[in-house]
C-alpha cells in the first residue's frame, strides 16, 4: 500500500471515529464501557 493511500486510510478511519463517538450515544457509552473495563482489569 502506497504512502498517500495509507494516510487517507487512517484518516478517513480517525474521522469516522471522532464522528462516531461525537453524535452516536450508544457507540460512545460503549467505547466508554469497554475503556473501563479494560482499566479496571489492568489496575494495580
């Protein structure tokens, strides 16, 4: 894969994820559960 393509990728991929979490709630409290979860099985 080409420079230009991989950057217009993983741009386009950080757009739809700003989005997402911006104006979509249930992605939001989901991304935010799961971040939580992790956290908290990984704490010392």
């Amino acid at each position: 894969m080409k420079n230009a393509t991989y950057a217009k990728l993983c741009g386009g991929l950080a757009l739809v994820w700003t989005l997402g979490l911006l104006f979509v709630p249930p992605f939001a409290k989901t991304v935010e559960g799961l971040m939580l979860l992790f956290l908290s099985t990984n704490a010392r």
